[in-house]
C-alpha cells in the first residue's frame, strides 16, 4: 500500500487543530485494511467502548445501554437527520437505512402542521427539502403530504425523490423494534409527540431533549414519568444543571466552539458523566470544536478517539455512520482500500504553469498552507480540500503505484449545485480522458468518494496524475482527494 498524503496530512493537521486532543499520524506503509463497512454486532469485538446488553429486540438493547453509563458502556451512534447519504434527510427509507448501518439512534426533527400533526422537518418552511414552499405550520397535512422530498440534504438543485414528508408516527413505528429516536426541535410540542409516542407504543423510544430551565424540564418528567430526556448544555447554562439532584437526565448534549469553553473541561464532565451520559456532536467546526467527522477520517485522534479519551464521550451525533461505526470496531478512520493509491488535493505538484494552473494567484479560501501558490485551499469542517474550481485550471499529482495492474480513478468531491461540474484524467502526459460529471452531494462540506470509470494500465513505480477542468464546463465543487483503486478481475 502507498498513501502517499501523509506529509501533506501533517500539514493539514497542524494548520487544522486548535483543541487539546493529542494529534497521531497514521504511518503511509501500516498494514493494508478493506474499506468495506463493518456493521456491529454483540458478538464482534469492538476498539472503542464496551459491548452492551442484551434483549429482545435492537430496539430493547438500545434502551439498556442508554441507560448503563458504566466505565464499560458501549458507545452509541446517532444518525444526523437519519442516514440522509443514502435517502432524503428525515425520510422513512433515511431512517431504515440508519438501523441498518448500525446508528442505534436516529436524529429526527420535529415540527407541526397548521392542523397540529407532528411531522419530520428540520426548518420552519419546506422550501429546502422539498418541492414545495411554505411554513409548515401554516400547512396543513393534507398539503405537507402531496409534496416530494428532495435527496440528500435538499437545496434548490438537489433531485427530487418520489418520498413523502413522514409523521411523527411513521416515523415511530418505524423504530419501534429497531432503536431509539432523539426528538430534535420537539420540545415545544412536547405534548403532541407524548400522544403519539403513548399511541404507537414507543415512549422509551424516544428521547426528548432541550435547554429549557430546569424546572420546567423537571415539571414534564413528574408528569410524563417514563419519558426519556436529554439536556443540551453549554457555558451559558451550565450553572443549572446542579438542579437536577439525583434525577439526572440520561444525557448531556455538550455543545462547545472552544475547548476553554467550562463545559469542555474535565470538572464538568466528569460530574455528569458519573450519572449520565455524554452526548457530542461531529457534524461540524463549532459543535465539539474542530473535532468534527471529517477530522476524524484524517486522524481518529483528532475527533472521536480524542473526545473518547479526553471529554468523556459516549454517544456521537455524527453525518457519516458507516465511518463512525467502522472506526469503532476497527481504530481506523478513512481506510485505503488494498493495493490503493491516495493523493490529497493540495499535494499537487508545485510550480504554476508546471504543478498546477490556477485562473487567479491568490488563495482566495481560509487556509494558507502553500504560500506563494495560488491555489485555494479550504477547511470544510475538517476536510483539507480545494475550492473555487474554475474551468481551464489543471492540478499535477505524483502517485505511486505499489504494483503494476489497471486503476480506476475516484475523486472525493462535494457540491450543492447540479450540475456540478467535470474533469478529465491524463497519466504520464497522455491523451486527456472523456469529461467525467461530478454529483451533486447536497452542500458544500459534505464529501462524497466518487468513482469516475476512468481506468489505467499503470506499471509499479512513479506516474504523474492530471486533473484538468474544461473551460466548456460550469464548475463550482470541492475536492478533497483523488484515489486509484485495484481493478479486480
């Protein structure tokens, strides 16, 4: 195996990590790992954390170990928004999809319509995730259900998708044997979703959560006796937290941009991590700091290894599950597949006019890491990558290749805009490739590993790699790496 990243991931590490979380470097010639997902079960063993309890259901095994907050509690994964990577966010077939993939909890937001029905909806309006426009709560559900969602995390030019906004109750019934639900934007209708959650028979399904004075939270618990609840927390209103006494909620949401941050510190979360749980969010820059999922595939030590060892961590909210879940069983983050090649995007070559072209000569994004040269590189919540690409500009990359066979070319992209863009591929000063489209991924900073069905018969030892963008091609996308994978025969 040859990564040949690694120096470059130093640099992007030291110009990335503002935390306290000790910064490890993965060694390029470590022993080769499949990048299969791994799905955990009670019988594999996993890295991190313990192996939970038993019961009847996954469901019912979900519950205990939310509960157990023991040295040996098993970490748990929540599912943003339901596993939108694989169907529209907050859709039934997001939700199945985030059971399947081993999240033990799903990350729903909850909103009413004009005819006060509990339905999924991360905004007050429609507009992003579907076809339609409005507020939802001047909507009534009637209307909510002629519309169509769009995939992914939605946006004007995502695609839409023939799925319908859920209810509360599709929703519920859904995960009634398959785990747990965090009831995200629900606590002022706190009321309406304790109906549903008595009606379906999923009330130790659900997790309310909120920052609400305590008493008020306290006032609901007396008189709802089974719920399930969750305090989000910050330096704002740490101070309360000591209200709760002995009946402590079953989680903390520790929410910090800065690891001075009180709530970030050992004092605090060692007290409430002897009676609850710590819940932390790894979506993006500004939630656990810059401990996000994308740090993580770099270096484990630079998001979730660091948040287990340092800040007491036991459940993650994350955008990426198959990833967490596989770093969980294995210690690895973003494993190279056997026998393949990886050069991050901002290794290329120097020199403009030799190493790479771009159309202006500053770096016009956020992180200064080759002075001089004026390609743009960016932080996207973790992700080294480079940004404004413009049609005309070209990048040169080294590869080394481990043996000689026939590659194909992926690229790790991100995009909000359809189309997004293209690329061709020339090895060795060769012919260019046909354009290859990028895909809309739905934002900005959330990557995809796309395959290009560009191969090359590559010979062992060193080759050049040419990402050039056609002029004749709109293109607003990100890249954050470029991956030559074996081709099996």
């Amino acid at each position: 195996m040859n990564i040949r990243i690694r120096a470059g991931a130093v640099a992007s590490a030291a110009a990335l990590v503002l935390s306290s979380a000790v910064v490890s470097v993965v060694a390029a010639e470590s022993s080769p790992v499949q990048s299969s997902p791994v799905q955990s079960s009670p019988q594999q063993a996993a890295v991190h954390g313990g192996q939970g309890h038993g019961g009847a259901t996954p469901a019912e095994r979900a519950y205990r170990d939310l509960l157990d907050h023991g040295p040996k509690a098993k970490i748990l994964t929540a599912a943003h928004r339901a596993q939108w990577r694989a169907a529209p966010e907050n859709s039934v077939p997001a939700v199945l999809a985030a059971f399947e993939d081993g999240a033990e909890i799903v990350e729903l937001d909850v909103r009413l319509t004009a005819d006060g029905v509990p339905v999924l909806m991360h905004d007050t309006t429609v507009d992003r995730t579907t076809d339609g426009t409005g507020r939802v709560d001047s909507l009534t559900l009637a209307q909510i259900e002629r519309l169509r969602l769009r995939e992914g995390l939605g946006g004007s030019q995502a695609a839409v998708t023939d799925e319908r906004v859920p209810t509360l109750e599709d929703a519920m019934r859904l995960a009634k044997d398959r785990g747990l639900v965090n009831l995200d934007k629900g606590w002022p209708f706190r009321e309406e979703i304790w109906d549903v959650l008595v009606e379906t028979g999923t009330v130790r399904n659900g997790i309310y959560k909120s920052d609400a004075p305590v008493d008020q939270v306290q006032e609901f618990r007396s008189t709802h006796r089974d719920a399930v609840y969750m305090h989000m927390v910050t330096d704002a209103n740490m101070a309360p937290v000591e209200q709760f006494g002995d009946d402590q909620p079953v989680a903390y949401e520790v929410n910090f941009d800065s690891t001075a941050d009180a709530v970030a510190r050992r004092p605090f979360l060692d007290r409430i991590a002897g009676k609850s749980r710590v819940w932390s969010n790894t979506m993006w820059n500004g939630l656990s700091e810059r401990m996000t999922d994308e740090a993580s595939l770099i270096d484990p030590l630079r998001g979730w290894e660091a948040l287990v060892r340092g800040y007491r961590t036991t459940i993650f909210q994350t955008d990426d599950v198959v990833k967490l879940e596989r770093w969980l069983a294995t210690g690895v983050g973003d494993p190279l597949p056997r026998g393949g090649v990886r050069v991050q995007a901002e290794d290329f070559l120097p020199g403009e006019g030799v190493g790479y072209h771009d159309l202006d000569t500053a770096n016009r994004s956020n992180l200064q890491m080759r002075p001089g040269e004026g390609v743009d590189i960016q932080d996207l919540d973790g992700a080294v990558s480079l940004g404004w690409m413009r049609g005309g500009e070209w990048l040169t990359y080294e590869v080394v290749v481990p043996r000689a066979g026939t590659y194909e070319v992926s690229v790790r992209a991100s995009s909000p805009y359809s189309p997004a863009g293209a690329y061709t591929v020339a090895f060795d000063d060769g012919t260019p490739s046909a354009p290859v489209a990028v895909r809309n991924t739905t934002s900005h900073a959330k990557q995809e590993l796309q395959p290009s069905g560009v191969t090359q018969r590559l010979t062992r030892g060193t080759h050049t790699l040419r990402i050039s963008l056609p002029e004749d091609a709109y293109q607003n996308w990100n890249l954050d790496y470029v991956q030559l994978d074996p081709v099996r025969r």
